[in-house]
C-alpha cells in the first residue's frame, strides 16, 4: 500500500544554496525585527485546529494499541508521532458525546433535542477562526456503504482554497463504519484483510484499512498545504466500539470490558491521539485524565481566549498535559447517568451502579508476523492475577482501580466499603443536576453492602485465591 503520510516532524528544506554575508545580515535583522514585533504585540500566531471525529471505532481496531489484526500504519505514524492519550473519556453514547463536544458541559445538563445556546463554534468565531467542516457529524446508523472520500474531498477543496493569513479551524467528520455485504467493500481491501478470523470481522477490517488510507490522504494534504506545518491535529472517536445490528460493523474493545451504550469502560474509554509541530514532548503516550468536555476550553485557549470565560463550562484546558507531561487538573470523569444506571470515575478509583454484566472482548490471532511497531506503554496490560473477584452491579455496586485494573476484572468494593459509599454520595450530587431525556428523575440508591453479599464476596475471594495458588503451582 502507498505510504500517503509524509515523514512527519522532519525538516523539509534540503537546498543549501550559497549566500554571501550581506544577504544573512539582512536576513538575520529580518528575523530580529519579525520577533521582536511579535513580542511588542503580545500575542504568538494561532495555530490552526483541525479536529478528525471517527465512528463505531473499537480500542483494538488500530494497530498503535498493540493489534496485530489490522494493520494501520498511516494512524499509527501519526499517532507515534504525536501523543497518544491512554486516559481519554467520550460518553456513553454519540448524542451526549457530541452535546459534551459543543457545549463543555456534561450531557446530564441538557435533554434531548434540546438547542445550545452557546457552543464551541461561537468562541473559536470570537478568535476570529474560519470555521469549516467536512462531512456530516450524524449519529444514526446510515443505509449507505462505508465511503470514507467523500469528507476527504471536502476537507481538501476547504485547505487549498484557505487564506493562511487566517487561523483555520476544520472538522473532518468521517462517517459510519457500516457494509450491507462484502461486495460494497473495495476487493484490494479485503484481500488484505483475508487473514482476519471470521468473515463478518474481515469485511469490518478491510473498511478500517480504507479508512487508515483515507486519513493518510488527509495528512497528506495537509502536509502539501502548508498547513501541518502550523497546525494542531485531534482525532477523536464518539463512543467505544460499536455493535450495530448490522453483521459487519463489527469492532472490538479488546481487552476493555462492555461498549457502546454501556458504563464500562468499553463504552466511553475512547481513541484518542494528537499529532503538531508545536508538541514538545512527543511520540509518548499520555496518562493525563482527560474528557471530552475539555476539547472546548483548551481549543479556545489556543486560539487565544481565556478558557475560563467558558459559560458555565465543565471543563479543563489540557493543552500542557499534552505539550509537556503537565499533572491533569481533573480529578473525575461522570460516565453517566440514565435512570438508576450511573458510573463516576475519581482520580484513580470508578464506581458502577445497576449495569448490566458484560463480555470481554477477545483478539483472534491471524496468520504472518504482523507485530505492530509500539510506542512504550501504548498496549493495555491486564494481568490474570487480577481475576474477578465478584461484581454484580445490578445486585450492588462495584468499585474498580481504573488506572491498575482497566479491564474492570477486580472488584474491591468489599475492601473500601467508605469509599463506596463517598463516591455513591457524590454520583448524587451529579444526579441533583440532571435532565433526564423524557423520564423520571430517580435517585441512586446510597446502597451498603449487605451481609448477603459480603458473603458472596468472601466466597468469591477463597475461589480466587484457590485458583491463583494452583496458577502458582503449576
């Protein structure tokens, strides 16, 4: 396959002519006088914003996650490049995504169909940003064939046509993953994926590495434009995988637990990357808390504003945790809240409340040495030593280690009974300033673990500790 991705972070002046000394004096007080301006005025040249939203995309889906079943090397240089946030939160479901992504605010703060008074297009409108988008941000499932070109298209007749006296903010919708049969997908595509176990997850996988193209084209224009080079590119997804009832959308969260629609990790822990020039601290990946309510803030203070002149806003500028490694000054994530269902992630620890039981993902192995190339620290590690130790949240709530435990395999509600109940405590508080969308409001119960249950737990923990012994053993 053509390599559309340029080698990014690379000078791309090769000409080394000769100059007599006249000419780099003159050069040199050209330069002197350009920043010494720059500084008088007070301001640095906004960077142009360019926001990539991908849909029905699993964790697994890519290959800079440590998947070797599809191959995606134009994400994945990029994402190497870049900075790959490991710790990055969308919501359950693409409405509230896309209400968090506009607004700053937590979905729970609107109902459905309800209009935005205020959204991120006004403030990047008041930074004086050429505003475009290329393709359409929809969240239902669409009737037509997976074609990732058509928003390509337009993104490029918006990059060549664009003035770059004047700070661009694009956003490049690409649209549904979705085949009604393997002949809509092209066959260059599929014989790529022929090595892919199953036949509905091997048409999935050829649209993927049609889509990783259709991005690398992307960049590529950027990169012919001119405008990569001051730029700041974010690629996010909407929700965690997908699976739509149609056969081939068929995504995978391995090794995350649960997915789109629901409170597990699965369903808002989302892809999430950044690639600029402007990067200090690069090809790393970052563990910094972020949400996608963050996006407006920090996309405002890079355009100059102040991000905390946000109405209302919930939340934060991130840019540092991406430019350098800064600590993130958020210290909890609301997964959500619909009717008795709700999930609070604070600081290391999450709470999960009347969910459903979910199925963990798993990654077939396909055929070749198809080992990706990784960034430290990029594949989720989860351990056998972290088997489930009892979790019923629609019985009684379960309390995870996100950050040790991502796979939501170790229960440890019956050790921290008082964090449970501190975190169910301020899940209420989120509750307190909820819409719900056409139902009734309801409280979360501030459950304790009853001795029924402490029961079940400590016979949980004697089987586990039976089987980690033979583990041992053996």
């Amino acid at each position: 396959m053509q390599d559309w991705v340029p080698k990014l972070g690379l000078a791309t002046n090769t000409k080394h002519g000769k100059s007599n000394t006249m000419k780099q004096f003159l050069l040199l007080g050209l330069v002197f006088t350009f920043f010494s301006s720059a500084k008088c005025a007070g301001h640095r040249r906004q960077p142009h914003i360019i926001l990539v939203v991908l849909r029905d995309l699993g964790w697994d889906d890519v290959s800079f996650h440590g998947s070797p079943q599809i191959p995606t090397p134009n994400i994945d240089r990029i994402a190497n490049h870049g900075v790959i946030l490991q710790e990055y939160y969308v919501t359950p479901r693409c409405e509230d995504s896309i209400a968090a992504l506009k607004t700053g605010k937590n979905p729970i703060k609107y109902r459905t169909g309800e209009q935005f008074s205020y959204d991120m297009w006004n403030y990047l409108d008041i930074q004086q940003y050429v505003i475009r988008e290329a393709g359409t941000l929809d969240c239902s499932d669409t009737q037509y064939p997976f074609y990732p070109w058509d928003a390509v298209r337009e993104a490029e007749y918006v990059l060549r046509d664009h003035d770059h006296y004047y700070p661009l903010y694009l956003q490049v919708n690409f649209p549904q993953l979705r085949a009604d049969y393997p002949g809509q997908v092209p066959p260059e595509y599929l014989l790529r994926a022929s090595t892919i176990p199953g036949p509905a997850r091997q048409v999935f996988g050829a649209m993927v590495m049609e889509l990783d193209r259709a991005i690398g084209h992307l960049i590529r224009i950027l990169y012919d434009t001119k405008i990569l080079h001051d730029a700041i590119v974010f690629f996010t997804t909407l929700t965690g995988a997908t699976q739509s009832s149609n056969l081939y959308t068929y995504p995978s969260n391995y090794p995350l637990k649960g997915g789109n629609g629901t409170l597990w990790e699965g369903g808002s822990r989302a892809l999430g990357f950044v690639y600029s020039n402007r990067i200090t601290k690069k090809a790393r990946v970052s563990h910094g808390l972020i949400h996608i309510t963050d996006w407006l803030p920090t996309f405002f203070a890079l355009a100059g504003g102040n991000p905390n002149h946000v109405v209302e806003g919930e939340g934060f500028n991130v840019w540092d945790i991406i430019d350098n490694e800064a600590p993130s000054q958020r210290t909890d994530v609301l997964y959500g809240i619909y009717g008795e269902r709700g999930a609070l992630r604070v600081n290391d620890h999450k709470i999960i409340v009347k969910e459903k039981s979910a199925v963990f993902y798993l990654r077939n192995r396909v055929k070749g040495p198809n080992a990706p190339t990784l960034v430290w620290d990029a594949e989720l590690q989860c351990s056998v030593t972290n088997a489930s130790i009892g979790c019923w949240p629609e019985i009684e709530p379960c309390l995870f280690n996100v950050r040790q435990d991502p796979c939501e395999m170790n229960n440890l509600a019956y050790y921290y009974p008082d964090l449970v109940q501190t975190m169910l405590y301020s899940l209420n508080k989120y509750n307190e300033t909820a819409k719900y969308r056409d139902r009734k409001k309801r409280d979360i119960e501030h459950t304790v673990l009853n001795k029924e249950t402490i029961e079940k737990l400590e016979e949980s923990v004697r089987k586990q500790n039976k089987l980690l012994n033979r583990i041992k053993k053996s």
